[in-house]
C-alpha cells in the first residue's frame, strides 16, 4: 500500500507538470515549423519603439519606456497570448541578446574601461590633467574646442570614443561650467559622425562589408564627400562653439551652468559622484599613458581579429575586423599594461589597482542596463519585420524619383535608425537595395545614394534615445540620459533638415563640390540667424 499510495503522489505532479508542458511543445513545435506573426512586416513593427521613445521623452524615465516598448513588441509577436509573449520577451529578448557574443563582448569592454577610468582616477592622472587643464584651457569657447579635438582624434570606435573622451574632458568642462547636457552632446556628434567619415574604423569595416559585388572600400572612400549629415554637424558644432549659440532645451542648460548648476533638471544621477582626486603625485603621464596604450591595444585587438598577423593587408584587415573581440582584447591587454605601470611608477599598488574592478563595474552598471533593454527592444522589432517591411517600402519606389532619391533615402534611413536605435542595421537594410538598383545604370547615383543611407543613419541613431551611441554618449559626460537627448535632438534635427536639402542640390547637380558648399553655407547662416534673433530677444 505504501508503494502504491507513494506512486500516485509521484503521479500527480507528473500529471501537472506534463499538462503545463504540453502548449510549450506545441509552442516549441510551431517554432520549428517557422513561426511569423500576423503583423509581420507591417507599420505596426515600428510601433514598439516609438511607444518607447515617446514614453521615454514624456515621463524622463528610460527603463520603464523601454520595458513597455519591449512589453508591446512581445504581445504584437505572440498575437496578444500570455505564454507565447512572456517566452518571447524574456527567453528571445533579454536571455536572447543577453547570451549573443557580440554583445555580450561589448558590455565586457565597457566594464574594463568603467576600470581603466577609476585606475586613472586613483593614480591621480586626471586630477593632473586638471590642473594641466586649467593652465592651458581658460575658457569655456577652449573646453569646448579641446573636446572636439579629442573626439576627431579618436575615430577608430565610437563606443572608444563616448566613454574615453567623457572621462578625460568632464573634469576640464566642469570647471568650466559646461553643462553635462552640452558635453554629452558634444560626445555624441564626434562618435559615429566622425567614425562614419574615418576610412580606418570599426563602422568603415562594417560598411564595406554590406557592398557586395564591389569594392567597399574604395566605395567608403568616394562616398565621404558625399556624407552630408557627419560634415555638416562636424561644422554646426564648431560653429556653435566659435559663435556662441544655444537653442532649444540645451540653452537653459547651459545658462544654468553658467550660473553653477551643471544638470539643471531634478534628475541628475551622477550628481553625488565623487571625483577621485587620487594620488597627489600623479602626473599627467598616468592619464596620457593609459589611453594611448588603449588606443594602440584595441587598434592591435581589431587588426588580429581580421587576420592581419595571418597574412592579410592593413586595410583587409579592418574591413575583416571583429570590433567586440577586437576592442575587448585590446582593453584587456591595456588594462594588464596600465596595472604594470602604476606598480612600477608606484602611484597605485597593486592592491589598489584591483579595489578599482568592482567600482568601476559599477560605474557602468546604469549604461549595461539601458543597453540590454534597447538591444531586447531591438530583437522584438527584427521578429516583427520593420526591417523588411522598410526595405520593401524603398525597393518599390527606388527607381521612380531618381533626382530625389538621396534626399527621400536620406530620410528612410533617419527614420529607421531613430526606431531601432541602430546604424549597423540599417546599412544592412538599405545599402544591398541601393547597389542592386544603381550598381549597373548609375555609378555615380550609388555612391550619392550610400552616403545617403550612412548619413541618414547616423542622424536616427543620433537622435534615438535607445541608440547605444547615445546611451554611452550620457555615461561618458555623466548626464541624465533623457536629458542628453531632449537637448541633443533640436540640434539633430537642424542638422538633418540642411543635410536634407544637401541631398536635393546633390541629387541633380551629380556632385559634392557644388553641393557641400551649398550645406556649409546654409548651415552657417542658421547659426547666424538663430544668433540674430537670439540677440534680438536679448534686447526686447
């Protein structure tokens, strides 16, 4: 009897268990037969990230807006059904992206440069270059101008770029009273825009390799005049600094950092940080060292992932490269060689050195979660098919504006990249499409038409809140992320609407030298008027 009563209490739960597992093996089933949602491919794909970054822009809360987006993407997947939306948000979204190599190599970098910056702050290296700094830079016009500088120095990668120039320049632009909102954006617009018109650069590698059947890189190369949207707010920047103007969202910021507030909204995360003044011996060589050494390993790092020491060219071998692997391994190594250094130098034990790995895991922890989030919203929008839904839109009107196809390409890829939040993607999408429409009848319409596509997507992913570029664009200055970007688009979308109508001159003149003078023109004399009227409301 004991058996028997004990086999039915096996039984039972064995019952349950088996009933709770049946839909997920039909669910598994239709899985392997290929699933495909009813809105596949459909406006509504598109729908999960807009709801995100409206949210996101309404109730300045970016975890929450994205997990809805996500939340939103998951139901429009499952066909509105509990399980096949929770499987899909946690097992293929989160877990999903969360597990994927190339991500999972991306957060690596970003936590051992979160380390790089404490040890350098330890060591005292940027306290040195503070004082450096505050000897050599003596206004606001200058902090702005060096940040620029380090940023177009610094065009081998854009994640690289955010978070090395944010950690050696927010010290330099405090001081100055530079707000975090204006030095995130200043990050931002020498990241991917520099890195988009830099032929030696993880994103050239990844470009060249979406033009197949030609030669991409010599492509990459013709296109960089071409690329209206990355010269021109290369020259909107530099304006704005020269000429002293704010608009928008961002000159309350800055106003109110001139007065001494550098976050102006009640939302100021980093407003507590405390800035390591470290090693009162440390010289400006713990700071220079450490990042040069960093440049070198991780330009070492993407070159062997290419195969450069198997054999292959220089220029092969950054268009081969694996920029996760590539920017890990390079770090990694620039983190064992800073280590050395500071031991010997004996401005950080190495006791020390190793206190560092926890708290700079830490500082990057706000950065990780924003970019799990966006990649899992990312994934959600790829199982709708925006990308194909997009692609088809374009494919079926390419031929029909040929004069107005840069400007109309130019705008698909902005709108695109502003939903998915990603460049890359985007070039996967439009730049095939391009080059089977024109690679054969117009040449020289291909190459306009690339610049298009890589302009307009580096315009979405500046403007898109959920863009990892501009996720580490707000962790490198420290700033608010909703912040960063409610002050960072007006200057976005000015830029987007001149290179716009760059693209309409270009489209019918065939030529850069005519229309890109028109762009630097026209963008100036905005810089002018809006520091007319400016001056004018001064005066009333």
């Amino acid at each position: 009897m004991r058996k028997t009563k004990h086999k039915w209490m096996w039984a039972a739960p064995a019952a349950a268990l088996a009933a709770m597992c049946s839909p997920m093996l039909v669910f598994a089933a239709e899985e392997a037969e290929g699933y495909q949602p009813a809105m596949y491919a459909t406006f509504w794909a598109l729908l999960p990230p807009i709801v995100a970054i409206v949210l996101a822009l309404i109730t300045k809360e970016v975890y929450s807006s994205l997990f809805v987006g996500i939340l939103i993407g998951g139901l429009f997947y499952s066909g509105f059904t509990f399980e096949r939306t929770v499987t899909h948000v946690f097992q293929d979204g989160i877990i999903g992206v969360l597990s994927d190599s190339y991500n999972v190599g991306i957060l690596v970098f970003l936590v051992i440069l979160g380390i790089l910056v404490c040890m350098m702050n330890q060591a005292g290296g940027s306290a040195a270059f503070g004082r450096w700094a505050s000897v050599h830079i003596k206004t606001r016009t200058g902090a702005q101008l060096a940040t620029i500088l380090l940023g177009v120095l610094i065009f081998v990668d854009d994640y690289f770029n955010c978070l090395t120039v944010g950690s050696v320049m927010r010290p330099v632009a405090d001081k100055h009273k530079v707000s975090r909102a204006k030095l995130s954006y200043l990050i931002d617009a020498t990241a991917a825009p520099i890195c988009i018109i830099a032929p030696v650069s993880s994103w050239a590698a990844a470009v060249t390799g979406f033009v197949k059947g030609e030669d991409g890189l010599s492509i990459f190369v013709r296109a960089i005049p071409y690329n209206f949207y990355a010269l021109l707010t290369i020259v909107m920047m530099v304006g704005m600094v020269l000429l002293e103007v704010e608009f928008g969202p961002m000159r309350r910021h800055e106003e109110n950092a001139k007065a001494g507030d550098l976050f102006t909204t009640p939302d100021r995360p980093y407003a507590n940080a405390k800035e390591e003044t470290g090693n009162a011996h440390g010289t400006v060589l713990d700071l220079v060292f450490p990042i040069l050494v960093l440049i070198a390993s991780c330009v070492v790092g993407l070159l062997y992932t290419g195969g450069f020491f198997g054999g292959e060219s220089f220029v092969t071998a950054f268009s081969k490269s694996d920029a996760s692997v590539g920017l890990v391994l390079g770090s990694f190594f620039a983190f064992l060689i800073t280590v050395v250094f500071y031991a010997i130098r004996r401005t950080l034990k190495f006791g020390q050195s190793m206190a560092c790995v926890p708290e700079g895991f830490k500082a990057m922890v706000p950065a990780i979660l924003i970019l799990a989030l966006a990649w899992t919203l990312k994934a959600m929008t790829d199982s709708l098919g925006a990308a194909d839904y997009v692609a088809g839109l374009v494919e079926s009107n390419a031929k029909g504006l040929v004069g107005f196809l840069p400007a109309i390409i130019f705008l698909v890829g902005c709108f695109l990249a502003f939903a998915t939040g990603t460049s890359w993607g985007t070039f996967g999408i439009l730049i095939p499409i391009v080059v089977a429409v024109f690679a054969q009848s117009d040449p020289n319409m291909m190459i306009i038409s690339i610049s298009a596509c890589m302009a307009g997507a580096v315009c979405g992913d500046h403007c898109s809140p959920i863009s990892d570029t501009t996720i580490m664009a707000s962790a490198g200055a420290q700033c608010s992320h909703v912040n960063h970007v409610s002050t960072q688009l007006p200057y976005a979308i000015t830029a987007a609407a001149v290179s716009f109508v760059t693209y309409l001159v270009a489209g019918f003149v065939r030529t850069a030298w005519i229309a890109l003078p028109v762009g630097i023109v026209l963008m100036l004399g905005v810089l002018c008027v809006v520091k007319m009227l400016r001056g004018e409301e001064k005066a009333i």
